[in-house]
C-alpha cells in the first residue's frame, strides 16, 4: 500500500518528515513519497532537505520513503525548468498542483504541468478532454484524492480518465495527523466517487509498475 502525496513542516504540513512515516507505517502503508510544496523561492533548500532525509531513512524499515516535491501555484511556464531541476536535485516524485476549483490557480496549469516533466498531476479539477488526453499520451497519473475541498472534483477526474485512458492515481495530499487516514478509508475514498474494485486494482497493478520504474531510474 502507497501514499505518494504527504507533507511536512518543510512547507505546510504540522509533522516532521519521520513523524510522518512512522504515523503512515502505524497505519499499514508500505512506500509513500514526501512531496512538500515547493517553487523557486525553496526548492533547492526543500529538495535538499527531502532527499537527505529519505537517504537517512533506515534501509530495514517497514516503510520506505521517497523523495518527491509539489510545484504549487506557479507560473505556469515556470513547470518544465523547475521539474527539471527537482529531477537534479535527486527528486524521484515530482507532482503538479492541479487546476482544483477551490484555489485560485492560475490558467493553463494543467496543460504546462503535463507537458513537464512530471508524475502526478494532483487534483486536477474539471479536466479537459485535450489536457486528460495529454495525461494519457505522457503517462501522467490523474489524481483522485481524500483531501477536503480538494475530493470535490474527484467524480468528474474518474470519468474523464475512462474516457481517455488515462492513469489514476489515489492519494492522500495529507498536511495533519488527521489526514493519514488507512489503505481500506482512502480505497472507500476511490469507491464512494465512482470507481469500481477492478479499477481500483488496476490503479495499484499501474503504481507498483511505476514504482519498480523509478527504482531503477
């Protein structure tokens, strides 16, 4: 079981990196990314600090930990330099924050996002069929989240990755404790929005792929 969307206190998140993995290990999880949010104000300092802490994780744990980051509110020409140098800085996730009804974000995000060198296109919003179908062409997964406010568009992603193609990806975009809910709550999450137990275990077959990918990247 995978969460690739968690913060910290490196952006807006109220727990410490290893506070965060051993709460996401309590709860059942096996990998999960921290993907702080970031932009050209932090990123080298909050990538630093990210991939020194997953370096640092013990090999023998019951978690492993992945070094990501999310570029979040940019503008939108600043996605391609600034995912390419996450990539330099030995960033292994890197997640776009998504065109989500309820920030103020900007125009165009979705489709400079994907055309990026990103993985996860995070609460997309009401994706456009062009944008769904550039998703589908790259490989980038859609996410279908269990964030408040965020979830609201969830239903409208799901459809749209069907009628494309296109990857989906469920996580948690935790920032609190309370937001580390289990693997069976955020499988309910993907459920309750439409999503039926065979798409949800395609979802998992498609992570674990990516996953073994990125190992060996």
């Amino acid at each position: 079981m995978y969460n690739l969307h968690a913060h910290t206190f490196l952006s807006d998140g109220e727990l410490l990196p290893s506070e965060v993995a051993v709460r996401y290990q309590d709860k059942g999880y096996k990998v999960i990314a921290i993907t702080d949010h970031a932009d050209y104000s932090n990123i080298k300092q909050a990538a630093k600090a990210i991939v020194e802490f997953c370096r640092r994780w013990p090999k023998n744990s019951g978690i492993k930990i992945l070094p990501g980051i999310e570029l979040t509110h940019l503008p939108p020409e600043q996605f391609k330099p600034l995912a390419s140098l996450a990539r330099k800085e030995g960033i292994k996730i890197i997640i776009a924050h998504g065109e989500t009804p309820v920030e103020p974000v900007a125009k165009d995000t979705n489709r400079l996002a994907l055309l990026a060198d990103i993985d996860i296109l995070a609460h997309p919003g009401l994706i456009s069929d062009k944008d769904t179908q550039l998703a589908k062409e790259r490989g980038i997964f859609l996410e279908v989240t269990s964030r408040r406010g965020h979830r609201e568009t969830n239903a409208h992603v799901i459809e749209q990755a069907r009628k494309f193609g296109a990857r989906l990806i469920l996580n948690n975009d935790s920032h609190a404790p309370e937001d580390i809910i289990s693997p069976a709550e955020l499988i309910k999450v993907g459920l309750d929005f439409g999503l039926t137990p065979n798409e949800i275990d395609k979802i998992y077959r498609d992570v674990e792929e990516f996953l073994v990918k990125k190992e060996g990247r």
